[in-house]
C-alpha cells in the first residue's frame, strides 16, 4: 500500500478514484473517493454534528491555522478556489471550472455561480486577487467571474497553490472577530466562547466545536463528540475502548524540528520514544531542505542569542514540543520556555534565544508561504527531530468524513 494511504484501526473505505478537472479543462464535482471515511452503513449526516477540540482557536489566526483546532475549524468555514483530496485530486469550492492554457503556464478558473460572502456580498474576481500571489505565479481578473493564474514554470496538472490556506478568501468582520469567509458554514463573536465554537449554514444544520481548554480530553469522548482529532496514544487507546467509536490512524503530517543559530553538530536520536504522541524518525525529501528560491534564509549573517540564560522555546498549547523542548534542552544544558503561538513566531523572527521547537507540516502546497510564516529569514541550522500523525476517533454511523491531501479531516459531500 503506498505510504500516503491511510492506515486503519476500525475503518471502512468507500468509493472509487476519479480525478475531476485533468488535463486541457475540466468541470469538478464531488465524487465518493478512497479518502471518504464512513463509520457505519447509514452514514447520514445529523442536524447538530459535535466535534471535540484539544487547541485553543484564535479567530484572528483564519484563515491560516497555526494548530490542528484551528485546522479543522478553518476547513469547514473558509474556502479556497479547489481542494485537494488526500490523493491530490482537485475538487471544487470556490472554482467551478479550469482550463490549462499556454502550454500549463496559465490557467483560467471561473467563480461558481453564485458564490457570495457570509453577509450576502457577492465574491468576484477582484476578491481573489487582491492582495495575493507568491513566489513563480501571479493572479489576475479577467471578468468579474474569472480569474487567470500565471505560472512561472509549466504546470500539467493543476496547480496545488490553488488550495493553499493563503488564497481563501475572506474579509474583515465589522466586530474585528472571525474574518468573513464563504463557506457552507459560518461562525461569528456571537456564537463563540472559550469553551465551545457554534458554525451553522443556511439549512439549520450546526457545527458544535468543543475545547478542551486544558481539561481531560477523555471528557469530550464521555461528553458524545462525534470526531475527535487527536496526537495523544493515551487518548486513542481509551477510545479504542468505546464500541461505538471508530479509531483512525491518519497520514503522518508534521515534522518537530529544532531551529537553532548554533552550528550544526549535535545528534538527536531515539527522541520519537520520549513524546505522547505517535511519533517516528524523520523521512528525507522535505519542502524544508532547500528554501533558496524562496529568499528564506539567505541572510548570511546569523542570528545572535543573547547573552545570559540558555532557552528553548515551543509552543505552550502543543505537549509534543513541550516534550521534545525538554529532551533536546538537557543536551546543551538549556532551559526549556513555553510561549504562545504568536509570542513564539516572533521569537523565531528575531532569533535572540538559543533555540526553537518548530512544527512544521510535510507537505504544503505553497513552500514559500509556509516557510515565511514557521521559518527565520536569518541562517538557521534546522535539524529534523521527529514526525508525528494524528488519530480521528470518530462516532460510527453519525456523519460522512473525508480527508484532504494536507491530513485534515472535513464533512464530505452528502451523497446524492
């Protein structure tokens, strides 16, 4: 079985492939696929869907997530032109139809009709490229439906930009709370507190996200959760108890590395038996490994810890860099310091400390955005430490599930 297939506990796999949009043009429409997970014969879809969280959510973070609370919560309120599924086939959002032009250094996708913001404002064009494009491709508005996206280098096949977090499209909310997307669900300050997240759509149907905030996350399985998404083994193997839960291995999706101004020289081995998480040594071949192109870390001039303490810092909310900060401290006798997400970013950006616990996911479809966002612009030595993959525990015959190329798991399409 290839490695980017799933790996199952409890799982039953509908559906055949089809890879919708391929080649000169194409019209995308949702199929059953090898990603769709069902958890029982009914498969329906209930009017309240109650999903359990272990991250805190920062409604300023969206539509780019910075954990996997954030992850899944993003996915079913943002949208981005396509997504693609855990096989890398494209599926529709805000896009309906694309065509390849120029030999695949241009491709021209059309607005699904109809397709407007939470507050009824029509999206065009203008809303998908302002403000946007990156490294080796340029967007632009051909008519108030289209949109052409020019690349640098020949694309065959549609190309993965499309369904990166950076082109969802959102805009500011007049409460300065959660942006205002275009997705099927929607969620405002309104239906938020620290303890749960309510997203409905315009059936009626509601998405109820419940935090753990620091509490047993076995509670959210007593509780009744419908999904939960987790990287902790205790939390699996309890579930795995529950008869009426499917436990889910998922793709590995995220590498721990330790970012570091220091030279390069010190070895961490076995540390994937020291974390909760399951965890496994690093494959090669990571987006990471070269970011030239991208003009990260192509300041020769090497970040300067402070004098004085020795820190290593990680993300407060995570237990997997907590766990790995401490192991890979104790080596040059440094001190382990959590810090939030964004105190965290911006310590990584000035690169005062003696080190950085950094997650970052293994497989993005926008290198450059991602580097910038999770990596230094100074000269950083990064070592690999580990990889990690989360397990869905999933209610059986509740919901249909799916999975993304980038390892989230979303509400798939009900069947026709």
């Amino acid at each position: 079985m290839p490695a980017h297939r799933l790996s199952v506990l409890s799982l039953v796999i509908l559906g055949a492939c089809a890879h919708p949009g391929a080649g000169t043009g194409g019209v995308a429409t949702p199929t059953e696929t090898s990603c769709l997970l069902s958890t029982g014969p009914a498969a329906s879809r209930a009017p309240v869907i109650r999903i359990g969280l272990t991250d805190p959510v920062e409604p300023r973070h969206a539509p780019i997530p910075t954990n996997d609370g954030e992850r899944l919560v993003f996915r079913h309120l943002y949208e981005t032109p396509v997504r693609l599924d855990c096989d890398g086939k494209a599926t529709p959002e805000l896009a309906e139809t694309w065509v390849k032009e120029d030999d695949g250094r241009r491709w021209t996708f059309r607005l699904r009709n109809g397709a407007q913001f939470w507050d009824g404002a029509p999206v065009t064009a203008q809303d998908v490229v302002f403000g946007r494009g990156g490294l080796g491709y340029t967007l632009g508005a051909l008519e108030p439906r289209v949109v052409t996206v020019r690349l640098a280098k020949q694309a065959n096949e549609l190309p993965p930009i499309l369904a990166d977090p950076g082109l969802a499209i959102v805009k500011p909310a007049p409460d300065t709370s959660w942006p205002i997307g275009t997705g099927v669900f929607w969620a405002t300050s309104a239906t938020t507190t620290a303890q749960e997240i309510r997203a409905q759509n315009s059936r009626g149907d509601t998405l109820v996200f419940r935090i753990a905030a620091g509490t047993d996350a076995r509670d959210l399985l007593d509780a009744g959760v419908d999904l939960l998404v987790t990287r902790d083994r205790a939390l699996r193997d309890y579930a795995a108890t529950l008869k009426d839960r499917a436990v889910v291995a998922l793709p590995w999706d995220r590498t721990y590395v330790y970012v570091t101004p220091e030279a390069p020289g010190t070895r961490f081995d076995g540390l994937e038996q020291s974390v909760r998480a399951e965890a496994r040594s690093p494959e090669g071949g990571a987006w990471w490994l070269d970011l030239r192109p991208c003009g990260v870390g192509s300041d020769t001039s090497s970040a300067q810890p402070t004098t004085g303490q020795r820190r290593i810092l990680y993300a407060r909310s995570d237990p997997t860099a907590r766990e790995l900060a401490g192991r890979v401290a104790a080596l040059p006798r440094a001190v382990a310091t959590a810090r939030s997400n964004d105190d965290l970013k911006a310590a990584v950006a000035a690169g005062k400390d003696w080190g950085y616990i950094v997650a970052l996911p293994r497989t993005t479809a926008d290198p450059c955005r991602a580097a910038r966002a999770l990596l230094p612009q100074w000269s950083a030595t990064i070592t690999a430490l580990v990889e990690t993959r989360p397990t869905a525990i999933v209610r059986r015959g509740v919901a249909r599930w799916a999975l993304d190329q980038d390892g989230t798991v979303h509400l798939a399409p009900a069947p026709p």
